[in-house]
C-alpha cells in the first residue's frame, strides 16, 4: 500500500508529465461515465447512479493507494466493465434513441402532411381513444393499452394478434369486451394505428397495494423496459390510471387523459416538436 506522500507525490507526477494522449484517455472515460449516468437518469434508475458512483470510487481510491504499476489500467479496465453492465441493462432504450424510430414509413408520411392537417388527425385518435377508455370505465370493464414509440421487443408485439388498423372507439371496444378472445391481453398503438391486440406483457417485479392485479403489475412493467405510456382501466372499480417510467398516476378523468395523449401524439406527429397554443 502506499502512503499519503506518495500518493500525492504520484499525483504531482501525473500533471507534470502531461501528454495529449493522457489527456484523450481520460476525456473519453468521461464522456462514458456522463452517458451512462445520463442513460440511468433518464430512465428513472436513479438509485443505480449511487450505485455505480459508488463503485467508481472505491475502485479509483484502491487504485490509487495500490503500489502496483498496472493499477491504473486495472481501473480502466474496471470503469469500462461497469459502464458495459448498467448500459446492457437499458439496451432496449438506447436502440431507441439511436436508431430513432420514427423514421418508420408511417411516421414519415405523416411528417410531409400540412401541421394543421397533423393536428386534426392527432385530435381524432385522441379522442376516440377517450371515448373508449370513458365507456370502459363507466361499464367497469378492464382494459390495458400500450402508447409505443416502436421500441417495445419484438417478442411483446408478436406475442398478440396483428392488427395494424386504424384507430376507432368501436374496434377498441370491441376488442376489450368480456369474453372476447383478446380482451385478456394488451393492446399495442403505434402512431395512428392499433398495432397489435391480446399482447403479453412482463410484469413488474414492485411492491404494490393487493387491488393491482396482474393488468395493473403488465402495465408498469412494461414501462420499466420501455419508453411506452400505457392506460389501464380496472375491472373492478373503473379506475383509469396512466403508467410512465414506472410511476403510475390514478383516478385520471377525461381532462387528464386528454392532456397525457395530446403530449403522445405531439412527440408523434408534429415533425417541429411544437405544441398547439
């Protein structure tokens, strides 16, 4: 081990045999580390980022006070590690900010449409969606759909029945009667269309109170390995909540779920990201 005076003496030594490559070294660990605490931030794991802060600088402070000549490699080696296992962990949502998937061709064809001619459409997909989430609710019948930016796994949206059809209260009634053959399972909109319906979902892994069922528990755990909004209506009570990185806000009325969509269909269709007045 070494002492305080050396270590400081090997600090001193570091700034004054500075070299460019040095210099490049440490700028990319950085803007590493930065991604990484970015990325967890993000995603509402906050509670990682003490965790891998943590383990940055206890590994830095043994490395410092180790009298061993590869003891900085063996941190970067380390740091590297670290960064690879917290970013493999949010991969689904990285893909999605890197490939960006509204280049899809129905998004596309909706970015070349006039904004007003956008806005209209929105309006329409919004508010037929309202109006089955209202009748759902006032019937107490359960119902569980996923806003998607196209970046769920492949093996949720195959896991159901596809659709790709166009949005209407009546199909999203229809699909979610009881005892129809896909009302169990979730429905998937993507853009201005019902992607898929009767879709498996995983289940949050979270304590929460006993009167969320296994639709309530699909519902946020989906929004734990996915940047999607889902709404889900009980069965039981009618409630409407609205799920969003893993926090769920319930007892939504028509005013609040209108305000949750516009900001959907927003980041959807308008290419400018504005916002209407």
């Amino acid at each position: 081990m070494r002492t305080a005076a050396e270590v400081w003496q090997s600090l001193k030594t570091m700034f004054t045999s500075f070299s460019w490559t040095y210099a490049v070294e440490w700028i990319l660990l950085f803007l590493l580390v930065y991604f990484v605490m970015k990325t967890l931030y993000g995603n509402n794991a906050r509670k990682l980022i003490f965790a891998y802060l943590a383990v940055l600088i206890v590994c830095g402070a043994v490395s410092v006070f180790t009298d061993h000549i590869n003891a900085g490699y063996f941190y970067i080696v380390v740091v590297l590690l670290c960064s690879l296992f917290f970013l493999l962990l949010f991969s689904v949502e990285i893909k999605r900010s890197i490939w960006n998937v509204k280049k899809t061709a129905l998004v596309s064809a909706e970015r070349h449409a006039p904004k007003t001619q956008i806005g209209i459409h929105a309006e329409e997909c919004i508010t037929a969606i309202v109006k089955a989430v209202q009748t759902f609710s006032k019937n107490d019948i359960g119902a569980l759909i996923v806003f998607s930016n196209g970046n769920l796994p492949k093996e949720i949206v195959e896991s159901g029945v596809t659709l790709n059809s166009s949005i209407s209260s009546q199909l999203i009634e229809g699909i979610f009667i009881p005892k129809a053959p896909l009302h169990d399972g979730a429905m998937i909109i993507y853009g201005d269309k019902i992607q898929a319906a009767g879709c498996f979902l995983p289940l949050t892994q979270r304590e929460f109170p006993k009167d969320f069922g296994t639709r309530h528990r699909a519902g946020i755990g989906v929004t734990e390995v996915a940047d999607v909004m889902t709404v889900i209506v009980s069965e039981e009570t009618g409630i409407v909540s609205v799920v969003r990185r893993g926090n769920i806000t319930r007892y939504v009325d028509s005013d609040g779920l209108y305000k949750f969509l516009r900001e959907y269909y927003w980041k959807e269709f308008n290419q400018e990201g504005g916002k209407r007045a």
